[in-house]
C-alpha cells in the first residue's frame, strides 16, 4: 500500500490528462442521442489523441488507430502480469519483441475472463508454460508503478507456480525474443519499467510475509 507518489513529470500529467478525456468521450459516445452533442465528443476525442501525441513524442498519424480499440473504451485499462516462480526460487521471464526488455509474462485482460484466468493465459501464449496462480500479489496503477505508457493501466499482479518448466508448447515469437529463468537476486539488469518492485513483492507472497498491494494517495 501506497500513501505519497513522487510528482508526476509534466508529459505524464499530460497524458493523464488526455486518459481522462478519452474516457469522458467513450462514455458520451457510446450514451449519446444528440447529433450535436455526438460531434462535440468527437472533437473532445481528438483533443485526447493530440494530448497524448504531444505527451509520448508520436507523430499524431501513429496512434489514429487507437480511435478503433483504446479509444472504444470507458475506463482504465486492465492487464495481468504472472509471477510464475519454480520451486528452485526462480522466476520466468520473457524477453518482449517490440522493446527487447525482460518482463514477466503479462498481457491485457479479455471480457468473460477473470484476472487470474488472463495471466495464466498469457504466461501459456508468451512462454508456452502452464502456470497455477497462487496468491494475489496486488493490483498496481502504471501511473505510480512504471509510467511505461501514456495510458493509465491497472495491472493485477499474481505469484504463480509451474506446472512443468521447460514448455512443452512453442511460445509467440510475435511477442517473444526468448524465455530464460533467473534466481531472485541475478536478475537482468534490461528489466521492463516497473517489474523489479512488483517482482520484489511476488517473493515476498510466496513467503508468506506479504499483505497484496494496492495504490493510495
């Protein structure tokens, strides 16, 4: 649990900002009956889309496609990461494509799944490993916990076991370089924004001296 954050850099406010906006039209557009009203939240959308083009240094033209997919919804974000550690005390990690940085396996949740369901999911289509979720690591807000991305995520976290460590099934080279597992203190130094803490916080729960994090201001 958090109380204070360390003050929010400028772009990151921005981006903030153009989450909230994108929300507010989401909503309108999916409630609204007035045309007009329906062409003011569209203009209210695209304000958003230059916020946040303006906040990750994107050209306006790269994140249109966000108006078809994020842009739909009306909330934050939601995404699972898996802790998945073996009984030797190491961690899965995966090495991600679009960035070449280590991260747990993890991946934005689908409708009709619970938390716990998405990230055994992703860990199976991201490692080619079958995982048991154990505990509830905590539920962690990107805004305080990694600022990796311009929208605001909440990222449910879970220590998870193996069923079996070597992956009988071939991982998405899509989204994955290379699967590696490493002891709890030789972690590679390439970790994704926002991981070592939570990863930090999986140990804890598997030792039973942990109570779940959340985010409070």
């Amino acid at each position: 649990m958090t109380k204070q954050h360390e003050a929010i850099p400028p772009a990151a406010q921005i981006a903030i900002w153009a989450d909230k906006l994108r929300d507010l039209s989401a909503t309108g557009l999916k409630y609204v009956k007035d045309p007009y009203d329906q062409g003011r939240y569209e203009c209210l959308q695209n304000l958003a889309l230059e916020m946040f083009a303006y906040a990750t240094a994107q050209p306006l033209e790269a994140l249109a496609p966000l108006k078809a997919t994020l842009f739909t919804r009306m909330s934050p974000v939601v995404a699972g990461a898996a802790a998945v550690i073996d009984q030797a005390g190491q961690i899965l990690l995966m090495r991600r494509t679009d960035n070449h940085l280590w991260a747990m396996p993890a991946g934005q949740m689908e409708v009709g799944e619970t938390p716990a369901e998405a990230v055994v999911r992703e860990t199976y289509e991201e490692t080619g490993i079958r995982c048991v979720p154990m505990a509830l690591v905590g539920v962690y807000d990107s805004r305080f916990s990694d600022r990796a991305g311009a929208q605001q995520v909440y990222k449910f976290t879970f220590w998870c076991e193996p069923v079996v460590e070597q992956p009988p099934a071939a991982f998405d080279p899509h989204e994955t370089l290379e699967i590696r597992w490493f002891p709890e203190n030789e972690l590679p130094a390439e970790l994704y924004p926002g991981h070592a803490k939570r990863i930090a916080d999986a140990y804890q729960a598997r030792k039973g001296n942990f109570q779940a994090h959340f985010d409070w201001e």
